[in-house]
C-alpha cells in the first residue's frame, strides 16, 4: 500500500511540473521577442486539455489540481496570445 505522504508528492509532481515547463516556453517568448516555432494549436490543445482532466477528475477544491491544471491552462493560454501577438508582427 502507498503511503500518503507519497500520495499527496505524487499530486504535488504534475502541479509543479507541469506550470514550471509551460512558464520556461513563455519565459522563451516572452524574452526572445519571437513566437517562430511555437505551435498555436498545440497549446491551445494543451489549455483544453487541462481544464478537460481538472473537470473530469472532479477535485476541484484539490490545490495539486487548481494549480497543476488550471494554472497550466491560463499559462497555456497565455503562450498562445502571445504566439498571436508576436505572429503578427
């Protein structure tokens, strides 16, 4: 049996993780001033994606959950505004 404080690391991996890299291709973007490779649907998909898992799971008071998939998401979204941005000029 697992325990729970591996239990609750194993929820804390993801909402760490996952916002960490997705704030490393935004701070890419943010400080290069270029959006060229970054693909638009991609992290539009991601966003959908997160918000699709934090909905299914159904935890939504769960901090690991909000943080990992949500926060993800609004970071995912904020790329892709970006990537527009930056696209057009």
């Amino acid at each position: 049996m697992i325990s729970q404080f591996v239990m609750e690391l194993a929820g804390w991996l993801p909402g760490v993780i996952f916002p960490g890299a997705t704030a490393l291709q935004l701070y890419k973007i943010w400080k290069g001033g270029t959006a060229r490779g970054v693909s638009i649907s991609t992290w539009s998909l991601f966003a959908i994606g997160n918000v699709g898992l934090y909905i299914y799971a159904q935890k939504y008071a769960s901090l690991q959950l909000i943080v990992g998939l949500l926060g993800t998401a609004v970071l995912d979204t904020v790329i892709v505004v970006l990537a527009l941005a930056r696209e057009r000029k």
